[in-house]
C-alpha cells in the first residue's frame, strides 16, 4: 500500500503540464486529490476517471489558501502554479512582462505559505514548493522568471526558519548540475537533489503546533519527488 493511500492533497496549478502529471501520480498512489486551476481543470478529471476534483479558483488571491485549507484539510499542498514569462533579449523587455512570473510564481506561493504557518496543517503533512533550474544558471531571455524562481527557494527556507524548524531542504545544485556549483543556504542541513526536466522540488513537513516560538519537533524531511 502507498503511503500516501487516503490522504487528501492540493495541487495548485493543476490543469496542465507538470501540475497535471502530479495530480495523476497522486491519484494512482492512492490520494484524495483536489486540483485547483485559474482556468478549466475538466480535462485533468476525465484524465483520472473522475477521481480527481477540481476546484476553480485564483491561488494568488489572498484570501484563496485559507479557504482551501480549511475546507479540505490537506495533508499534502503541492505549489505548481506560475506564470509562462515573454520570451525576449532584455532590450526587449518591459517591467510589467519582466515582472510576470514575481507578480505570480512568488505571489502564489507566498500568499499558502503564508497561510499554511498562520494555520498548520495535521503533523506530518508534506508542503512542496516547486523551482526551476533557471534559479540556478538564469535565464536571460525569460525576463525575471530565473529570479523569481529562486525567490520561491528562499521563501521554503524563511519559512522553515520562521516555524523553529530546522531547514532541510533541497536547495542545492546535484552533482552533475552545470551550474559551475553555486549552492544554496539550507542552513545546518541539506540534501542533493536529482535532476529533473521541469525544475526542482523544495519540501518540509510542518508540525501542528510549530508556529509556536520554542518548538523542538524533529526538522522538517525533505527530497526530490520521485
């Protein structure tokens, strides 16, 4: 039996790409999934056979992640949802298209990161953050997408900090990373991630009473998604 038979998750960007190929493994393991989208999300339930629930909602409005948490009590939060930058030499760019994937990718996960330290989830829920390889090399055609995505690693760190755990996060390039070994901070801890096509996974496992100032739980585990 999977271990994650009969827990419930959220995948936040869930209609397409990456986000619908981790709601179908989530639900071939065996997990309640809730697959929240801006747009139509049909397709990702026919994909399952229905075993997938959709939900049709803005995941950067502020008032959006407590909703959800609320209602579904996760024990899983997958953060997917972004923004696809303007493809152009930085001449060519603008603020506003330069901003996109900030005023998205950063903007989403903030605002559940936000949430989820305000109202914890069940100890032992996993919350994965999902990064790019641009965080780590750039991006200079995408505009601030490679600076965004490294936002998003430093925001899986603070709030690992802010809720007296322990970081242990995948932060770091692997060893075969080209990225000429730049690393990131994880504080006393890291582990190596694989490399993987669509980027790399941040996670860490909150504990129901961690947002109290003095907690010694265990520190949070982390690893790619696999």
């Amino acid at each position: 039996m999977s271990e994650l038979e009969g827990t419930k998750a959220v995948v936040v960007g869930a209609s397409r790409g990456f986000g619908r190929g981790i709601v179908e493994a989530l639900v071939e393991a065996g997990a309640e999934v809730h697959a929240l989208s801006r747009g139509d999300a049909s397709e990702v339930v026919r994909a399952t056979g229905g075993r997938a629930h959709a939900i049709r909602a803005d995941a950067a409005h502020p008032e959006t992640p407590s909703r959800i948490l609320r209602e579904i009590e996760p024990t899983v939060v997958v953060l997917n949802a972004g923004a696809t930058p303007q493809i152009a030499p930085f001449r060519e760019q603008t603020w506003d298209a330069f901003s996109t994937n900030w005023n998205a990718d950063v903007k989403i996960v903030f605002q559940w990161l936000k949430a989820i330290v305000d109202q914890p989830l069940a100890d032992g829920s996993s919350v994965v953050t999902l990064s790019s390889g641009a965080a780590l090399r750039g991006s200079p055609l995408s505009g601030g997408y490679a600076g965004a995505k490294a936002m998003v690693a430093f925001l899986t760190e603070y709030v690992a900090h802010c809720t007296h755990e322990a970081p242990h996060s995948v932060c770091d390039a692997p060893p075969n990373d080209q990225s000429g070994g730049r690393r990131w901070p994880s504080g006393r801890r890291s582990v190596r991630a694989s490399p993987k096509p669509h980027g790399r996974a941040i996670s860490w496992r909150p504990s129901a009473d961690a947002s109290r100032r003095g907690s010694r739980r265990p520190p949070p585990t982390a690893g790619p998604i696999s």
